[in-house]
C-alpha cells in the first residue's frame, strides 16, 4: 500500500504536504481509538488493559465486539514490532479458550442481547502499528487467525489516520459457544463457509439471483484491498469497517444492500432506497438500496462509489 499523503492550502492556495508522526506514548493512541472505537473501526469497546492470566501472562490492551458479532482483540504499538505476529497468536489462543469468560464480560458492558449474539467462528485480531515488516505482512497470509494490520500517522490539527496495511479473512471454525450447543438450531450450527470458498460456490446465492449478483459483486469489489465474508445472515463487504451488506429475498427476485452512507445526503426513491435509521434488519449500514435489475444496479453504482471513497 502507498503511504498516505495528506495536502492543505495555505493563504496563496498553494498545497503544502502535512508531514505524519508518531505517538509519543503507545497509551496516547490507544485511549484515542479507544474513545472513538466504533466509529474508527465498527467495534464497540468491551474491556481496556484485560490481563490473560498466569498462563498467557500478557495485558490486551483493548478487548471488542464487531459489528458481525465477532471477539476482537486490538493491540496498539507506537513504533514498530517484529514480535506482533507472535503476540497476535498468542492472544487470539487465550481469547479462544476464554469464550465463557469474554461473554460474561460482553453480557457486563453491552447486555444480553450482544453476548447471545457473539460469533465465535471468527475471532480477530487488530494490530495498530507505526509500521509493519515484509515478514509480519507475508505472516499474515499464511496464518489461520484473521488478523488486520493498521498503519497510523498522526498530523498536526489533531488529524490521525488509519490505513489498512495487510489482512486476513482467517479460516472460519465452527461455532463452540454455550448457546449454540444448547439452541442447536440449523442456523446456529451451520458450518461457515470456507474463506477461499466464494459465496456463489458455496450455495448461498439463489439460483434465481446468481447473475445479478454476480454484477453486484464486481461492483462491489472494484475497489482495492475490499473483503468479502460470507456471514451467518449475510454478505459483508468491509475494509476496516462493513462498507456494504447483502441480503437476498428470492421469493421477489431482490437483492438487498446496505451500504454505511447517510441517508440525508441521498436524495430517497421509493422502492428502491430507504433510511433505515431506528429500523432493525440484519447487516450493517443505514441505506438500504433494492436492487432487481440491471437498471437498479446501475442507478446503485454512484452509491457504492460514495460510500467506498467514504470508507
């Protein structure tokens, strides 16, 4: 990835190149983040500076919980470390063998309803990082773990920036926490797909919807570095954050997208976007965009082009 480059205007109009820095103290940045968590990264605070325990023997700086519903383990480092990957695994290992343990925290801060949602079939891990070496980029793609490694730069004016350097969609496993064994239900139990499975090859895309959506999906992944995860419910399509979310509805022959996109800014047509502000559904983002056909999709692309460029 190339380093971002930010410009502002000075009083003749021309541009001046703001010069990026890092933290002076690691805890700097993490309480920044932490205050800003779900908004920077689409996961809501659950546990700051957690200790592991005697046989871990380690201190996670920020525990969380995923707009997909899946534990995260973020650790923050104001330079860079050559021992991030080690302690990626290794934290991801206790968060496994805590599961009990995380959801009564998650059951404490956000409520019940967050910790009977919780999605153990893939935990992640955030590494926020001044920087990252060949050898923590090249680990990462050979890891089971699904790992994201975040660049920062902070600017003076108060700007910081988050770039995702490197990620991992992980491979998914199967779901072991104590309501899914007890529920047992043929959604909670049902095997997540493979990540290098596509979700067309998998089988969750109705046979009445597989070329439309095989449009949208070019659509939606035309942009660098997106991925894309087969969920429980549905399709996401994220970089640091869910950028789009697909649900189909085969019985009208419709594929629904959300997208993280302020309603206010788009001008709404009836039938074919909506605010859904206060409305629940399933899959992130507050503009749902109806999509039947070619035209629909066409209509769609300036949508999706926005809110990527937003992401």
């Amino acid at each position: 990835m190339a380093e971002l480059m930010l410009f502002r205007q000075d009083s003749d109009g021309r541009d001046v190149e703001l010069s990026g820095a890092t933290v002076a103290l690691e805890v700097e940045l993490q309480r920044r983040v932490e205050a800003g968590l779900e908004q920077m990264l689409g996961i809501r605070f659950v546990a700051s500076e957690y200790a592991t325990g005697p046989w871990h023997r380690g201190r996670i700086d920020t525990l969380g919980l995923d707009e997909n519903g899946s534990p995260v383990v973020i650790e923050f480092k104001k330079g860079s470390d050559s021992g991030v990957m080690s302690q990626a695994v290794s934290y991801l290992g206790w968060l496994r063998s805590a599961q009990h343990e995380f959801e009564a925290l998650v059951r404490k801060v956000l409520g019940a309803e967050a910790a009977e949602s919780i999605d153990w079939r893939r935990p992640r891990m955030v590494c926020i990082a001044a920087g990252f070496s060949h050898h923590d980029r090249a680990a990462v793609q050979w890891l089971p773990e699904r790992i994201d490694l975040v660049r920062y730069r902070v600017f003076e004016g108060g700007l910081l920036s988050l770039a995702l350097v490197d990620s991992s969609p992980g491979s998914p496993r199967a779901a072991s926490s104590r309501r899914n064994r007890r529920r047992g239900s043929v959604v909670d139990s049902a095997p997540a797909v493979p990540a290098a499975a596509s979700p067309t090859s998998a089988g969750l895309v109705p046979e009445c919807l597989r070329d439309l959506y095989g449009e949208l999906d070019e659509a939606l992944t035309a942009w660098s570095e997106v991925e894309v995860a087969a969920l429980r419910h549905y399709i996401a399509y994220r970089r640091l954050v869910n950028v789009a979310s697909v649900i189909f509805r085969p019985k009208h022959e419709a594929i629904l997208v959300y997208l993280r996109l302020d309603p206010e800014t788009v001008e709404l047509e009836e039938g074919f976007t909506r605010d859904m502000r206060g409305i629940g559904h399933l899959g992130t983002g507050d503009l749902e965009v109806r999509v039947v056909s070619a035209a629909d999709l066409e209509k769609a692309a300036p949508l999706i082009r926005r809110a990527f460029e937003a992401a």
